[in-house]
C-alpha cells in the first residue's frame, strides 16, 4: 500500500 490513509478510508467505505 502507498498510503495508510487511503488503506483505512477504503476499510470504512467497504465497512459501511
């Protein structure tokens, strides 16, 4: 992964 920030939104985004 290039950036965790991205990693962690996208977790939320599929979490929702």
């Amino acid at each position: 992964v290039l950036m965790p920030i991205i990693s962690i939104i996208e977790n939320n985004m599929l979490k929702w």
